[in-house]
C-alpha cells in the first residue's frame, strides 16, 4: 500500500506509459463518437472545452477558491495528524485514549458529517475546512502512528546501547526511521484531503471547482464539466506524484542518486 | 500480551470519549454535538420510520451489489495485470491514478449517466472498491512464490490447477485488498446517497437539516459508522483465518 | 589440551564483568535465564553457546544493560550496571545501521551522541572503517553493500567508541557461509591490535571454538550454565591453520556430544 500512490514513480517505461494514456484517450474518443449518450463528450471536444476554461481564467479562479479550503485543512491536518500520531506511537497513554478515536475515524465513512457540519456552521470557509480535515487528518494521523510503532526496536536498541537520551532517540533514530512510511500517509492523506474539497463544494455551495461542475452540468456543458473533473483528478493525482518527488529529493539521500 | 490487554481498554477509552461527549452536549459547549444521551434515544425514532427502512434498504442493496461487482472485476483485473505483463503496463498507471484520485468529483458524472437512482449508488461504490482490491490482488500474484509454481509444474499441474494454486496463494492479500475496499465501499455508498440526496440516506438527511433534527441527524451517523465498524471488524476476522497459513508461507 | 572446568564462582583477579546471580522472567511465567553466575576476564574472548531459546541472547542484552534481569546484578570493573554504559559496545545480529546515513555516518554515530565534533568523530571513524576493511566505501549507504560489509560497520561503529568490552549478539548469523569465514579469521587479527575484551554469543560450535579463549555453554529452557570449555588453541599462526588443528577438531566433537541430548 506504501507504493500505491507514486503515479510518476513507479517503474513502467514512458513508452508503455504514454501508450496507456493514449489507448484510454483513445477509446474516451470513440466511446464519445458513438453517442451512447446525450451527455458524453468525445475526448476532443473535453479538451477543447478544457483549452476555453483555462484561456479566460475562469478554470484558474476556481481553483484558487479551492485551494484555500483544501490547504488550510491540509496544513492543519499536517500539524495535527502527525503529532497526535508520533505521541500515540510514543506513548502508550496517549495511545489508549487516543488511537481509537482515529481508528473508528479512518474506518468510518467521515463524509456523513458534512451535511451537518453545513448545518452547524453554515455554508462558509469553516465547513469546508472542517470537511478537509475530517478526511485526511485520520489517514494522517493513523499512518503516523504505524510508521512509529514499526521502527525497528534494534535501531532503538543501537541508539540506547551507545547511551543516547530519550530525546536523541525521537529525533536522531525513530522521526528519521518513521519518515518514509510517515509521507506515505502524507500522500494518502492529500488525497483524501482533494476529495474533501470537492465534496465540500458539491454537496455545501457551490464555489470554485464544485462550482464549475454544477454550473456546467445546470446549463448541459457536458464537455465543460467533464474538463473541469479531468482537471481535478489529474491535478490530485499530480500533486501527489509530486509530493513523493519532493520527499525523494529533501529527505531520502539514500535513494538520490544511484 | 498485546491481544489481551489491547481489546478491553480500547472500548473503554471510547466510554471515555462518550462521557466527554455528554457533558459538552449537556453544557452546550460545542453546537455540533448534542447530548449523547440525546443522540441514544433518537436511535430507535430514526430506525422505526419508514423511510429509514427504505434507506436501510437502498443502502444495503446498492452496497452488496457495488462490492460484488468490485470484487469481480477487481480480482480479475488484479489476475491479468499478475499474469500478463503488457495488461500490467498499460493498466498499472491506470489504477494507481484511480487509487488516488478524488473519486467523489467523479460522482456527478456517474450521476448523468446512471441516473438520479439506485445504479449510480452502487457504480459509486464499484469505484471506491475496486481499485484497492485490484492493486492487492495484483501484488499477491505477483508473490506467489516461485519455488511453488516450479514445484507444480515439476509435478505437472494442469493449467487449472496452477491457477488454483496462485489464487490461494494470493488469497491473503486479496483478503486485505478486499478489506480495504469493504471500508472503501461503505465510504462510497454514503458520498453516493448524499450527492444523488434524493434517496436513501440522503434523503433523510436532507429531512433531518431542513427539520433541524439534530439527535436524529447524529443517531443516523451512529448507525452508520457502527455499519461500517462492524463490516471491518468482521472481514478483519475473517482475515485473521488466513493469516494463519499466511503466516506458515512467508 | 583443553579442560573441562566444574563450575565455581571464579575468583581470577582480573574480571572486567561479573554476573550475579542474574534471573530473567519473561510475563511473569517463562523463566527465560536462571541462576548465571559469570565471570569474563580483561582481554579474553568468551563465546556464549548454546541452542536457540537458551537465553544466551538475553544473557547478553542484560550485560549490555538493554534488558534488566528479574533478579542478580552485572557488575563492570566492580560498579553495578544499571543501564547501557560507554565501556560497553553491542554489535547486532541484524547490524541495526541507519539506511539514510552512510556508512561513514553509521560508524561515527555513537560519537555523535557522545558530543564528539564532526571533524574528530569522522577522523577516528574513518580510521575504523580503514580496520575493519571497509575503505573506500565511507560514503556508500547500507542498502549499497553486502551483509557481511554492513556488519563491518556496525563493527566499526562499535570500536569507534573505544569501549573496553564488545558484546557481539550472533554478528555472523546473516552473512553467508564464505563471508562469515573471512570475518573470522579477520576478527582474530583484530584481537591483536585492539586490545578488548569481547563477549560473543552465537549458535555455532565450529564459531566458538574457532575464536574462543572461553566457550560458556547454556541449556536450553530455563537457561542454565551447563559447562564452561577451555579450548587451548594456538591462533598465532596462519588463521586458516586453526581449522585443521586437531585440539579444535575434537573439541566440536565434545561440545557436539554434550549438545545433541538437547536437540532431539
């Protein structure tokens, strides 16, 4: 599961790769040609419609009112899900009270709460965030906990036979030895965390990216929404790629390089 | 040690949680959390009305048939990417996209082409399940250890029997796989109901906000999350089965 | 010849470790050592051999302070351990090396902790890694080498500390046949430029006696002292030698035929 989520980084060749997006293209089109539906656009006219969206800036304005839900959440999600889940993974105290919380938070189907979460706070910035949250906060936190929890008790060992304090522990042998599996939650948890914000602005008010696709949809601009949804998946799926880029390059010299 | 003494405080630190619950309910500290006590006698009110019974029914229904129709599809797409190297290439990217793609942005789509009913909950959950079980799927297969596929060639297995021997061999990870999309599905059948909103589950909350209804809206969670707790807790049972040959191969 | 020793309480002058009375229980009911009275003297190399499940590991984790004993004490140069200390150094079974450091990075690390400089621990690392054979390959990472090269610097890393006692937990356990051999044969010249004391548990009996001034044998479940073996073996010569030396032939033999009860 820890690799699920490297789209850019897994090891097929880029032929097959761009063979693969061109036989799905490809059959997107056809699909389209025939008509099956009076809602369903042919791959040309998606990206047409895609080209329109982005040429008047209204595609770009969307996601900037998107965004600022989905990254104060994501931050706030970050700050909280990865201390509550070092603590827990520390301490058994904090574990007991703690981690069935998370773990009925993770296996729970958190988006029933957005209705009445719009219901309490209303259509604003606050439930939104609070949907981002309620998605990707447990996945982080829990994962957190996990990578924790299997740091190997040698490497723990190591650092107490050579006399290293408790802090020396946390810092130099488990948070480093915790990292990778800890992004990899990280990357599960900005997943989650794109579908909250959409389904913030689906199910809340329409804004930004939700906005679009309702509006779209209302006026029968088939081809417009799906562009619009297109550009959401490929967007997530992206940023996450990119996340694990990023981790490779800042925090694993390991595998930098040869 | 763990087993012994992880069970009994868990459920116990979540009476912890309950009591905390109350007295912020009681105190009106937090408006979105009513009394616990509340939300406790709201159960049998939301579960005696008809139209829960038709929510019940439409979430069940659609549920059962998106996880078998992910389960299928999801095994069998997990066989040919093990197995053929080429469907892997091409399918790979694919799933992964899928995997972590926001699904829900998806949903109106499946909405336009499967209707305002019944069909676009259970495509709903189709999608959120099968991806994992597809990806888990292909990762047992491809590690069915190779000694065992040359220990039944060398004894001449037939074509059938090889197959036999690689999906028992990759039934641990299935079963995991298939435990992913179980919560993943439960996921997917509540998004599904609360964007199409006019059936099932969505409907009733839908009624419950417009009635401000709040013990009633907490008490349909509640049975929610305790559906989706126990589905966990059972495949992870049943999971526990496996493991224990699981176990013996590594 | 080698000699079979009844077993006392030593009382040799020089005995940089003694173990006391150590019990260990495991969860109230597996008695996992019971009743080990020992003692290691300045500069030998004691093998603790036995089974698996006797204890030996546990015996060791104790020693190093890692594990606290259900009841007894260790005592190092006559001061009761109560935790890990700088006279000690463990060398692990599964080489326990950070996989994001390197290797130059891996050995320098219990300097590190201690507050040594970068540029002093590097230096004494670096001259660690050049003993042990390992130069050349300070800035690889772990997952670049073989086994038997990253237990060569996890044994860099224990010298760097210039502990006077290394306690070895099966160092040679997950390296292949061939390498465990030259690791061998190298940590026989190493005793002749590092003047330690060493402590070293494994399963083999060819390995104890092949590096052993003293083989301490465990029984298996509770972990008991069975035997104590004094193999008398001239290992100044050509290290290979020591393999077709009849004293180190027979010995495998007694160990074997004192062991085998067990093992059925």
């Amino acid at each position: 599961m820890t690799g699920a989520l490297g789209v850019l980084a897994d090891n097929t060749p880029v032929l097959w790769r761009l063979l693969s997006l061109a036989l799905f293209f490809a059959a997107w089109e056809i699909a389209g040609r025939t008509n099956f539906n009076y809602a369903f656009p042919t791959f040309f006219e998606t990206m047409t419609a895609l080209w329109e969206m982005t040429a008047d800036g209204s595609l770009f304005s969307a996601y900037l009112r998107t965004l600022q839900p989905l990254v104060i959440g994501l931050v706030f999600s970050l700050a909280v899900g990865v201390s509550a889940g070092v603590l827990m993974g520390l301490r058994r105290d904090a574990e007991w009270i703690t981690l069935p919380v998370f773990i009925t938070m993770q296996a729970a189907p958190m988006a029933a709460l957005i209705p009445l979460i719009t219901f309490v706070y209303g259509i604003g910035m606050t439930s939104k965030v609070l949907a981002v949250v309620m998605l990707a906060m447990p996945v982080i936190a829990i994962n957190s906990y996990k990578s924790v929890r299997n740091v190997s008790p040698s490497l723990v060992d190591m650092c107490k036979s050579f006399q290293g304090s408790r802090r020396q522990q946390v810092f130099r042998i488990i948070l480093p030895a915790a990292s990778p599996m800890m992004f990899a939650g990280i990357r599960l948890g900005v997943a989650e965390g794109f579908s909250g914000a959409v389904l913030a602005e689906l199910l809340i008010t329409p804004t930004g990216i939700g906005d679009l696709i309702t509006y779209s949809r209302s006026v029968a601009q088939f081809d417009h929404m799906y562009a619009v949804i297109l550009s959401i998946v490929a967007f997530a799926v992206i940023t996450v790629s990119l996340l694990q880029l990023l981790e490779t390059k800042l925090f694993r010299p390991e595998k930098r390089g040869t | 040690m763990e087993l012994y003494g992880y069970k009994v405080p868990k459920m116990a630190a979540l009476l912890v949680w309950v009591v905390i619950w109350e007295i912020i309910g009681q105190f009106e500290l937090v408006m979105l959390f009513p009394p616990f006590s509340d939300v406790l006698l709201a159960i049998p009110d939301v579960i005696t009305t008809p139209s829960f019974l038709e929510a019940a029914r439409i979430t069940v229904l659609s549920y059962l048939g998106g996880l078998a129709l992910a389960l299928v599809v999801g095994v069998s797409l997990g066989l040919l990417m093990g197995l053929v190297k080429p469907a892997d290439r091409l399918l790979n990217m694919w799933v992964n996209v899928f995997l972590s793609a926001p699904l829900s942005a998806l949903v109106p789509v499946i909405m336009i082409l499967f209707g305002m009913g019944m069909p676009t909950v259970i495509v709903t959950v189709f999608m959120f399940a099968v991806w994992i079980i597809a990806l888990d799927t292909r990762a047992g297969v491809l590690h069915v250890s190779p000694s065992l596929m040359e220990m039944s060639s060398s004894f001449g297995a037939s074509r059938w029997h090889r197959m036999k021997i690689i999906l028992l061999s990759a039934l641990p990870e299935i079963l995991a796989g298939f435990r992913l999309g179980v919560i993943r599905g439960v996921k997917g059948v509540v998004i599904g109901q609360l964007l199409v909103s006019i059936i099932g589950v969505g409907a009733l909350f839908a009624l419950y906000s417009q009635n401000f209804l709040m013990a009633h809206f907490w008490a349909l969670i509640l049975i929610l999350f305790a559906f989706a707790l126990g589905l966990a807790e059972m495949i992870g049972r049943l999971e526990q089965r496996v493991e224990y040959y699981a176990g013996a191969r590594s | 010849m080698h000699m079979t020793q009844p077993i006392v309480a030593e009382t040799e002058a020089d005995q940089i470790i003694e173990v006391a009375g150590i019990h260990k229980v495991y969860n109230e009911t597996v008695t996992a050592l019971k009743d080990i009275n020992l003692g290691f003297g300045r500069g030998e190399l004691t093998s603790l051999l036995g089974p698996s499940g006797c204890g030996k590991t546990t015996l060791l984790k104790i020693i190093s302070g890692l594990l606290k004993p259900t009841s007894g004490e260790i005592r190092v140069n006559g001061e009761t351990v109560t935790g890990p200390g700088p006279e000690r150094a463990f060398v692990f079974q599964d080489f326990a090396l950070m996989p994001w450091a390197t290797v130059l990075k891996n050995a320098a690390f219990g300097l590190e902790l201690k507050g040594v400089g970068q540029k002093a621990r590097e230096d004494k690392a670096r001259h660690y890694i050049n003993e042990v054979g390992l130069a050349g390959f300070e800035d690889k990472y772990p997952h670049e080498l073989s086994g038997g090269m990253r237990q060569r610097v996890g044994l860099a890393r224990a010298l760097a500390v210039e502990a006077e006692v290394l306690l070895m937990d099966e160092p040679f356990s997950a390296v292949d046949e061939q390498t465990r051999r030259k690791f061998q044969e190298d940590l026989i010249r190493l005793r002749e430029t590092e003047n330690k004391t060493f402590i070293l548990v494994t399963h083999s009996i060819e390995e104890a006696v092949y590096l052993s001034d003293r083989i301490v044998l465990l029984s298996p479940r509770p972990g008991r002292l069975k035997q104590v073996v004094t193999p008398e073996i001239d290992r100044s010569g050509n290290p290979e030698a020591i393999r077709r030396n009849p004293e180190y032939l027979d010995l495998i033999d007694d160990i074997w035929a004192g062991l085998r009860d067990y093992v059925e």
